[in-house]
C-alpha cells in the first residue's frame, strides 16, 4: 500500500466549501467552528456564517438552539467579541429567552449594542404568559432597552402578554413585527412628549404576523386619546398572515389596501365568500403571494380552499397580480380513510381550478 499523501486544496476552494456549508437551513455548525479554530486565513470567513444567527443563553444551564442558529452562553460570547471586536458585526439574527425569577445580566445590554448589523430579534421568556404588570421597574427598562436597539428591522415576541404598544414607539426601523400564542400588546402607558410621538404612526412596518386570532393586532392600529395616532397605519401593511380567522372577522380586512402577501388558515370559515368578499379590491388587485392552510383533523370542513379561490374569482378583477399561491392541507393519517374520498375530491378541484387559471 502506498503512503498517504497530503494534498493541497486553493483557498478559492475553501472558500466556497466554508460558503456551501454556512448557507444552509441546518449548517453544520461543528465545521464551521473547525475552520475558524484551525486556519487564521479562513476564520474570518467563517465567522461570518458561523455567528450569524445565534441563540444566545442567558440564565441555562446548557446552549440549546434550533438547527438553523449555534446555541452560545451569553458571556461566551461576550469573550469572544473582547478578543475580537469584528465578530459581533456578523450578528444578524439572534434569539433568546429569560426566566420570570431569573437575575437578567446587565451587562448583556452592552453586548447587544455591540451587534451593530442585527436586524431580526427573537427574544421573551420562558414562561407561557409572563405579564408585562408583574415586572419589576428594572426588567421593564431592560426589555424596553432590548426592543429599541437601533439596528432592529423585524422583532418577535414570545411569551409576553401585556406588552405596552408605548415600548415599540421608538422603533423607527422596524418593518415587521410578529407576536406568538402567549403574547399580546395592551395601550399605552402615557401620552409621551411631542418629540416621542411626533413620528408615529411607524410607517416602516409593512408586514404584521400574529399566531393569535385577528383580534390580537387591534392595539396596533388603535388610536388611543393620549396619543391620538395609532402606532401602526394599516395602509402601510403589506403582509399580514392570520394563523385563523373566523367569518365575523373577515370584515376587518377591507381596512387593509395595500397587501401584496397573505397567509391565513380557513378552517374555521362556513362561508366561501366571506374571506376575499372582504378584501379591499385595491389589495384584490395587489396580491402577490397568497398562503392559505386548512385542517381536514378539525371536522367542521364547511370551506375548502377550492371553495374560497372560486369566490374570489368571480370578483372582478380577482387576482391579476397573483404569482404564487401556497395551501397546505394537513391531516391525521389514522383518520385518512375516513376521509380520503373528501381529500381526493378537493385536490381534484384545486387541479381544476388552477388549471382554468393557467389557461
């Protein structure tokens, strides 16, 4: 057998191993950490995919983070900035949840401003439900530090009922804003200054998600008497996705004119045209990209979305900007023989119709 020989690989293709890796959905994170560890010419490289998102771990007892962002305890990372300063500029996304009874570090403040490029926060508590009124003063002031770091572009909340809409004033930069299940937003605190409020409603916010009904967006459009301007216009909005929506509600969307995405579930309709009959025909004509999810588990199946898209084809000028249309049918499999004549049956429908829209 003969000997192994080395082998030398250009740095050109490296580099694109170090881009292949990091551009994943799941990248491999322990190699991108080998590169960075091994090689000074293909660390700074690296860094950029490796600290790109990261799930940031404030008061665990291990880092536990989902595929797409490295799991890193707080001071771990407030090490690594120290020693080098240009690491933190590769933040973009970052994630992190802290306990109710949990001492929250100050001096984790300090390492946020320090990523001068994040644009998407993911941030709230552990606890399903946390209130904003059984905070301490303190960890009010540090939410309201969190949320209003200048860089911001798209915040989440998770786990955070009551939030005040007054703490978002600031957020000039934001254009999307997403809460969960367990958040909600409530009025605002005080009236605030003319210098704080002058700028409102914050016209940057084109795309609003809740995982909430409708309803739970309302404080973001209401004009309250001590501020006299909602915090958010709903001319602005161009996305709006609705995890569900019942008919009554429906009305509501005539209020939005300028939406080019849509995702909603219809499960819970009854009437066909009660979803596109309430759209604003300026966002009729608009439309982009529509997504719409309906569960064959919750057995009431009243309004397919066969059903819906028909209905709103027969309104004039239906969909003439459409360019992606996304629907997501889910089900149980014990129960799909019970019903598989009914899914048969709507597959074929949305074949039918798509079909006649191509044409």
């Amino acid at each position: 057998m003969s000997p192994c020989k080395s082998v030398d690989v250009s740095l050109d293709i490296l580099f694109t191993i170090i881009e292949e890796i990091g551009m994943q959905h799941t990248p491999d994170f322990d190699l991108l950490w080998a590169f960075c560890s091994t090689c000074r010419t293909l660390r700074p490289h690296a860094q950029k995919f490796l600290f790109h998102s990261i799930s940031l771990e404030l008061n665990t007892w291990a880092p536990c983070a989902p595929g797409f962002s490295i799991g890193i305890f707080w001071e771990h990372m407030q090490f690594i900035v120290k020693g080098n300063p240009h690491v933190a500029a590769h933040v973009k996304n970052l994630q992190f949840r802290t306990g109710l009874t949990a001492n929250i570090p100050p001096k984790v403040i300090d390492l946020l401003s320090q990523f001068t490029n994040l644009s998407t926060l993911r941030c709230g508590y552990e606890e399903r439900y946390a209130g904003w009124d059984i905070l301490q003063e303190s960890h009010k002031q540090w939410w309201e530090s969190v949320v209003r770091l200048p860089s911001l572009t798209s915040l989440q909340i998770v786990n955070f009922w009551g939030m005040p809409i007054s703490v978002i004033f600031p957020c000039m930069n934001l254009n999307a804003l997403c809460i969960d299940e367990c958040s909600t937003f409530s009025e605002p605190q005080s009236g605030g200054s003319l210098e704080t409020i002058s700028h409102l409603p914050l016209t940057n916010i084109v795309s609003v998600q809740t995982a909430r009904d409708f309803s739970s967006l309302d404080p973001l459009f209401t004009v309250y008497p001590s501020i006299g301007v909602p915090l958010m216009d709903k001319n602005n909005v161009k996305s709006l996705f609705l995890p569900r929506i019942w008919d009554n509600e429906c009305a509501k969307l005539k209020d939005f004119p300028s939406l080019r995405s849509f995702d909603v579930d219809i499960s819970l309709l009854k009437h066909a045209n009660s979803l596109f009959g309430n759209f604003h025909l300026s966002s009729l004509r608009s439309l982009d990209s529509l997504g719409m999810e309906f569960n064959f588990d919750l057995g009431l199946r009243t309004v397919y979305p066969s059903m819906a898209l028909a209905a709103a084809l027969t309104i004039p000028p239906g969909f003439p900007a459409l360019s992606r249309v996304t629907i997501t049918m889910s089900l149980d499999s014990r129960g799909y023989p019970a019903i598989k004549d009914s899914v048969n049956e709507e597959l074929a429908k949305l074949d039918q119709l798509f079909y006649k829209a191509d044409g």
